[in-house]
C-alpha cells in the first residue's frame, strides 16, 4: 500500500525517484519538449517567456462556451412570474459584466508575481475567515433561497466562500512548505491545517454551504498529499472526513432526503419534490440523443428545469448537443485540468515547491468541481450546489475561476523565465 501511495504521489507531482523530498534538477532539465513541438533548443528559447497558449485559448473557449449557453438556458426565464420583472437578456448582459470583471481581475493577478502570493497568504486567509464570518451577520449577509452565502455590493453579490477555496489553497501551500521538515509528525504538520480547514468548514456548514466544505476538503487533502504526507496520516485524515460527511447527511433530514431522492427520482415522492431537478435533468439529456436538438431547442430550460443557466447548464448542453456535447465539454475540461498539474509537476522539478503545490492545487479544485457538477447533471451523484467552472452563470466564481488560472499562467511563466536562467 505504501509503495502504491508513492507511484501515485510520484505522478501527480514529484519526480520518478517517489520520495518526499523535492526534486532538483539543472535549469534545462525538466522540459516536457514535446510541448513546443519538438527538442530543438531554438524551438524552446522562442517561445518560453511566452504565455501557454494552449491552455490560455482553452479556458476562453469553455469561457466563450458557457456565455452562449447561459443566454440560451436563460432566455426564457422571463416568462416565470417570478423573474418577470428581468428582460430576456438579463442574464446574458450580467454574464458578460462578470467576464468582463473576470478578466480584467485575471490581467491584475498575472502581474503579481508568486513571491508575493506565498507572502501574502496567510494574511488572504484570515482575510477570507473575516468574509466568512462577516456573511453570517444578519445586516451584512444576503439569504437566498435559504442559505446566507453572499454579500451585495451594489448590484453585484460576491460570495466569500469562492474566495476561501483560493485562500484555503494559497494557506495549504505555503504551510506544507513551512512544515515540510516536521511533516511526518501528526500533530505538528497535519493538525494545525486540519483544525484551520474545520475553522473554514463550521462557518460554511452555518450558511449553510455543505459543497463548498467539500471542495475545499478535498484542496486540503490534495495538496497534503502531495506535499509528502505519509500514507498513515493521509488515509487517517480521508477516513475522518468521509466520516464527518456521512455524519452531515445522517442527522439532517433534508440532505437525508437528497441522498434518498437521488437514488429513486422518479418515485411518486420525489418526482415533484427532492428528485425534481435530477429527474428533469435525465430528461434534459436524454432528448440530446447523440446529436442534440440544435442551440435554443431546448424544452427543459423552458421553466421545467430549475437553475438551468447554473448548476445545471450541462443538462441544457447536453439536451441542445447532445453526447457529442457533453463529451467535447468533459474532454476540454480534462484537458485543462491535465495541462496544470503539469506545470505544477514542472515547477516541483524546477525546486519551486510553493509554486507547483499551487498549481496543482488549482488542478484539484476545478478538476474535482467539474467532476461533482457533471456528476449531479448525469445523476451519477447526488444533487449538490456546485457550478461548473468557467462556465455556469456568477459572479464570484467565474473571477475566483479566471484569478486562478491567471495564477497558474503566472508561475508557467516563471518556470520558464528559471529555465532560461532568469530569476523570476
């Protein structure tokens, strides 16, 4: 088991040698050549202070992608009495202010260089606890639909617990650094995070936002795990988690119901109750076919499927292009997710530690929230309050998504600045 533990390890993030200590290399070792289209050093020099343009076009594709889809899920929300006062472009006009905003975010935070962000991390974390405390106060905090995740500036609403995912991860890096001398020691390595992560998961549970918890639980644990945390305490800490989980689900009878409503949707009890979305969202993609029924045909999105242009904007996906849809979807999103690990695994190489555990940290967050979104979306999982990066309409996420990313183009572009010999 220990000797799997490590094969792993070794390929998500370290070097073939499978141990815990960072890998050194020469500054011209440790480039994926094939990359630049081949081993020529000529080839590599011209385009490594440049921008990874694969993974920059990617992330506006799905960006581009989820703009046209979330007009065409919204369209007609209109016609509900309860969103009658919003034109047929509400929602369209309000996500194009937020990619807008996003990107601009996004140019800002690729000027920051990672020195800085290793700095100011515990500083953004407590800034983040500070946001999550201050949306539970009744004249600060915005309810909606029952849960009080978000605080109004103006006309736009931030939700501080998009923020917490990137501090949490930002926090977790630097601290497995810092520790990593003392990281096979429980209580002065892992319990310190543990009990700053439980700190962030109590107030998320009091808005209450179980999803999120779940996100950023699983950054946590990521980048633990990569940073060197042995097998014992890594399964020792899976173990409390998924315990504390099923403990959530068993005493509240509400996310009880979601469990049982996910198993059978179509029952008599919860076909028009906890099943609806789910049901509805089987029915949205079972229409797509293999081949969809073309952009606007959707019926789902014409009030029957609730949250739509949200978290369930790939069941519109897959009803307007069917199989063929969603696969291109999943396949971008796979894609992405690989590119950066990868350069986190380039950064490690390049003994740039903090750096490639943000990376990949960045990796496991939108990997693992795409996964729980399409999940849900193909009933695969239960239902759970989670967009799909990148492309669901909002606000805070769809910045926090392209901040990230921004962070990831950054430390790509230092590593390559290292390789060259150029301090960053």
């Amino acid at each position: 088991m220990s000797a799997l533990f490590q094969t792993v390890r070794g390929w998500l993030g370290k070097g073939d040698e499978g141990d815990n200590s960072p890998v050194r290399m020469p500054p011209t070792m440790g480039v994926d050549t094939s990359h630049y289209g081949g081993s020529s050093s000529s080839v590599i020099n011209t385009r490594l202070l440049g921008l990874d343009q694969q993974l920059l076009w990617v992330t506006v594709a799905l960006m581009v992608f989820g703009l046209i889809m979330v007009y065409s899920a919204s369209i007609a929300l209109p016609d509900n009495p309860r969103f009658a006062k919003y034109t047929h472009t509400y929602f369209l006009s309000r996500h194009s202010l937020y990619l807008c905003l996003a990107c601009v975010m996004g140019l800002v935070t690729f000027q920051v260089p990672m020195a800085k962000w290793e700095r100011w991390a515990p500083w953004l974390f407590v800034g983040s606890l500070m946001l999550l405390i201050a949306v539970l106060l009744p004249f600060i905090g915005k309810v909606v639909y029952g849960a009080r995740r978000w605080i109004s500036f103006g006309p736009i609403g931030f939700q501080p617990s998009e923020l917490a995912k990137f501090a949490v991860l930002l926090y977790a890096a630097d601290y497995m650094v810092r520790k990593m001398e003392v990281k096979e020691r429980f209580f002065r390595a892992v319990l310190p995070m543990g009990a700053a992560v439980a700190v962030v998961g109590l107030l998320l549970l009091a808005e209450p936002d179980m999803g999120a918890f779940m996100v950023i639980a699983v950054i946590a644990m990521g980048i633990l795990f990569l940073g060197g945390v042995n097998a014992r305490m890594f399964f020792l800490i899976a173990f409390v988690l998924v315990l504390a989980f099923s403990m959530m689900i068993a005493f509240s009878e509400w996310r009880r119901e979601r469990i049982f409503a996910y198993l059978d949707p179509w029952s008599e009890k919860h076909a028009l109750g906890k099943g609806y979305q789910l049901s509805h969202s089987l029915i949205a993609i079972g229409r797509g076919e293999i081949f969809g029924v073309g952009l606007g045909g959707s019926v789902e999105k014409l009030n029957w499927l609730p949250e739509a242009h949200t978290d369930f904007l790939l069941a519109v996906i897959g009803e307007e292009f069917g199989l063929l849809g969603v696969l291109s979807v999943i396949g971008m999103f796979l894609w992405l997710t690989r590119r950066i690990m990868h350069i986190g695994r380039q950064a490690i190489a390049l003994d740039r530690v903090f750096e490639g555990l943000v990376a990949q940290g960045i990796g496991i967050w939108i990997g693992f929230q795409t996964f729980i979104n399409m999940g849900v979306n193909l009933g695969a999982l239960p239902t759970k309050g989670l967009t799909l990066p990148l492309m669901s309409y909002g606000g805070s996420a769809i910045i926090m998504n392209v901040v990230a990313i921004a962070v990831v183009l950054r430390i790509d572009v230092e590593s390559k600045q290292l390789m060259r010999g150029v301090r960053p």
